[in-house]
C-alpha cells in the first residue's frame, strides 16, 4: 500500500488565501456553502490530505466532517462561485458557472492549492438546479479522482466526502452528497469563453495574466506570453488526450466548461474505462450522437482547443494561434506512442510501431477483449494475452510479429515483464464496481468505497482478495448505465 508522506498540521494551523476571489466580482461572487444536516463522513484520502500536509488524525474530529459536509468553513476561508461559459456538445451554452461547487479558498503550504466543495448548495449560477450533488455522482468522483492519479494521469484530486439524509431528486430521490476536491485552479477553458464571447477583453486579459503568472511562470515574460501560454496548454491537453487512451479511459462530458486550462481531468460525471474493446465506446447514454465516444476524445480535445483559441483571439494573433494548434498533433502523436510503447515493453523508437499497436487494436476489437485485462496479460507473458486474443492464425501472426519487434532487447523475460506490469494496471474503476459502492454508501454501508479506494491506491499491484474487481461486469451489471446527472 502506498504510505502517505508524514503530515503535522491541524485544521486551524492550515492558511488560506483566496487569489481567485481576489480577482473581484466580474469573475464570482461570494457565496457560503448549505451544509448537510446530520452528514457522516463517507471517504477520506490521505494521499490528498498529504498535499496540505493535514495532520493524521484530523479527519477523526468533527470540525473535520463538518468541513466536508458544508456545515462549517475555516478561518481565513473567502468562499465564492466562480462564473464561466462553454460550448457544451459543440453548441455555445453562454452563461454556466459554478451551480453547485464553492471554492472555499487556498491552502498555501507547501504549494498552494485550492480546496473546492461540491455540493454545497445554490449559487448564483445554479440556474434552475439545487446545488446538491448526490451519494451516486459523490462517490464516482471521489473514487475516480484519486484512481486516475494513482494511474499516473493529471487529475484533480479529492480530499474526502459526506453524505447525509437530505433528499435531492434526481431521476428518483436520492440522498445528497457532498465532496472536497483539490487543484491548483479550477480556471477552465469556458473561464476565458464567457469574457471573449461578451466582448470583456480587458478582464479576458486579468484571467490570462493571473492563469500564466501563477501557473505557467516560463511563460511570464516577453512579448510572445500569450502566445507561448496558448501553446503549453495545447501541448498539455494533447498529452492529457493519449494518457485517457492508453488507459482505455473515456470521460463522457468533454465540454469546453469540463476542460482544464492546466491540463487536468477535470468533472467527473458519466465516465468509464473501457472493458470490451470498443473504439466507438459511448459511456453517457445521453450522448446520443456519439460526440464523445472513446474513439473520438482526441479529436475533441482539439476542437476545445480550437474553441479557446477563439477566446484567445483578442491577445493573440490568427498565425500564432494556428501554429499553436498545429502542434496539437505531434504531442498527441509523441505521448500516445511513448505509451503504448512502454505497456507494450519495447524499449527504441521505430517508425513502423504504429501499424504494429493499430493493428493490435483491431484484433482487440475483434475479438472484444477486455482492455485492462489484455494488457495486464501481456505483461506476465505471451501466452496468457493469446490466450485471452484468440488463439487463431491472425492472432498468433500479430505476436510473432511483436516478439520479432522486441528482439535484441537485453532485458530478460521478467526484467521486461516486470516494467510492463509498472504501467499496466491490474485495476481501474469500472462502472459496475462504483455501482458496488455506490449501493452499499446508499445503504449507510461505507466499508465497500473505502476498500475499494485502497484497491485503487495500488492499481498496479494484485491484491488477490480483490481479483473479482478486475473482472468484467457480472450479468445484474451488464447494462448499467450513466448519464450527466452520474
């Protein structure tokens, strides 16, 4: 299990500022959390808490849970509701904002991060909505969250979560929820859509300046800052765009308002990890034209960018935004074969491993092999991920073509093996083992997410008493579905 870094802070040792909010009330407005009556603390990561350096222990006290839950806020606290737009599913959406998040302020130490509450209650950007999240989409998030980190990818992070006995319809009536998530910001591309969009070009301006002069310090001088920010964040999704890939991760919702403007998955709603290979994979089920399928998510994540750099277009100029934008492809390119390179443990670049991984891909689908459970076959030897392809000619040809491809590797069979089960998880969160936890937390059981957010802490690692989770979904799972409201 992975052992969290010493911590030595109490809650009211923590500091906050709030440098968003400092930005004036253009870009929020202020606004406290409606906490849950009678909330019980559901979930806890230490791992988070470890980035604020949170003393071990004080996620036991009370204040602690009132934290959670919305009923109290710490000293120095300066809660407020960010405003942004976003096109959602191509269309330009206008207004949005934070309808049910507050940012409750940023810890300082040991680098500043932002603490946000989820589902604490309307803000002036709720429109018709009620603010509240519930258990369902709280412990997806919460697990999602912090399995996505410890799987290497760049993500916001999740502190804890409460749950209560507050009634919230949804589809039914279902139990609200709330949870505290981290992130050095929460700006998103929609954050820059909503000022260029209402012809706001100077607090347009403060956002990018404040965005670069905090988070993107190498870009902070020269005449090109704007234009060398634009690029970084094109480059970091395009990285973002393959580690989802690789992974076999498909996010559901990728509207500009979901998208991070440091390169972080951001908003976890309908998401899912692919189990049968399917490239087409559509894991929201009211995606209905398919807009963000598995197969589609890079071409999207250059759509967002092409849609920033329209916010963008009164700091920087046509030319620089298109050479930005075309560098797009090669990081997408450079990141996603770095990857499948090393679960595939080939160690040299050649040109032709493209066709060797797309054809690969096509003898998953194929077949509709498990994705996590192929490559986690690979990395203890050939002959159980045959087994798992299809014993066939065509399948039997691809691996004689991959052992020809690795030949001259020094390494022996499990040196290699060894560093490809380093990148290729045992476990990911599938839906039906959220569900799992998501029924036992209804039920006022929470033993269910904890284990299986210590699963998720070491997903690379066996744990033979949770084999089952690494399975696909049972019959009474095989058709469970998700939606915006998950």
């Amino acid at each position: 299990m992975a052992i969290a870094p010493p911590r030595s802070l109490a809650l009211e040792e923590l500091r906050f500022s709030n440098s968003f909010a400092a930005l004036g009330d253009t870009f929020s407005e202020h606004r406290s959390p409606v906490g849950i009556p009678g909330a019980r603390l559901v979930a806890f990561s230490p791992d988070a808490a470890a980035l604020i350096d949170l003393r071990a222990g004080e996620e036991t006290r009370p204040i602690f849970a009132a934290l959670v839950s919305g009923n109290a806020v710490l000293d120095g606290m300066e809660p407020v509701a960010a405003i942004y737009g976003g096109h959602q599913f191509g269309v330009w959406a206008g207004q949005l904002g934070d309808g049910r998040a507050i940012l409750l302020g940023e810890v300082a130490q040991p680098t500043p991060i932002e603490l946000q509450i989820k589902g604490g209650g309307m803000t002036a950007f709720s429109r018709f909505a009620d603010g509240r999240a519930v258990v369902r989409s709280t412990v997806r998030e919460f697990l999602a969250s912090e399995a996505m980190h410890h799987l290497g990818i760049p993500t916001t992070r999740a502190l804890a979560m409460a749950a209560g006995e507050e009634p919230v319809r949804r589809e039914h009536i279902e139990r609200a929820a709330t949870l505290i998530r981290m992130a050095p910001s929460f700006v998103r591309f929609g954050s820059f859509e909503i000022f260029h969009y209402r012809k706001l070009h100077a607090e347009l301006k403060i956002l990018a300046d404040y965005v670069i002069d905090r988070f993107y310090p190498e870009c902070a001088s020269g005449d090109d800052r704007y234009v060398r920010f634009f690029a970084t964040v094109v480059e970091r999704t395009a990285a973002l765009m393959a580690h989802w890939q690789a992974v076999g991760f498909a996010h559901g919702v990728m509207n500009t308002d979901n998208f991070s403007i440091l390169g972080l998955t951001l908003d976890y709603g309908p998401y899912g990890f692919v189990e049968e290979y399917d490239p087409g994979f559509i894991c929201n089920h009211t995606d209905e034209t398919g807009r963000y399928a598995f197969d589609r998510q890079p071409t999207i994540g250059l759509w967002n960018c092409y849609a920033l750099a329209e916010a963008l277009s009164s700091l920087i100029g046509r030319k620089d935004l298109d050479d930005a934008l075309a560098r797009y492809q090669d990081a997408y390119r450079a990141t996603f074969l770095a990857l499948m390179r090393a679960k595939l443990g080939l160690l040299d670049v050649r040109d032709d491993d493209a066709d060797l991984i797309l054809e690969l891909f096509g003898l998953l689908h194929a077949r509709r092999t498990d994705w996590t459970n192929f490559w986690r076959a690979l990395s203890h030897g050939d002959a159980g991920a045959l087994s798992l392809l299809g014993e066939d000619a065509t399948s039997r040809a691809w691996f004689e073509r991959y052992a020809a491809r690795r030949a001259g590797d020094a390494r022996d069979d499990d040196a290699r093996h060894a560093t490809m089960r380093a990148v290729n998880p045992k476990y990911v969160l599938r839906n039906w083992v959220a569900q799992q936890a998501i029924e036992a937390c209804e039920r006022g059981d929470d033993s269910v997410v904890a284990a299986v957010y210590d699963v998720l802490r070491t997903p690379f690692h066996e744990r033979p008493e949770y084999a089952v989770w690494a399975r696909p979904a049972p019959p009474q799972y095989r058709d469970l579905s998700v939606s915006c409201s998950s």
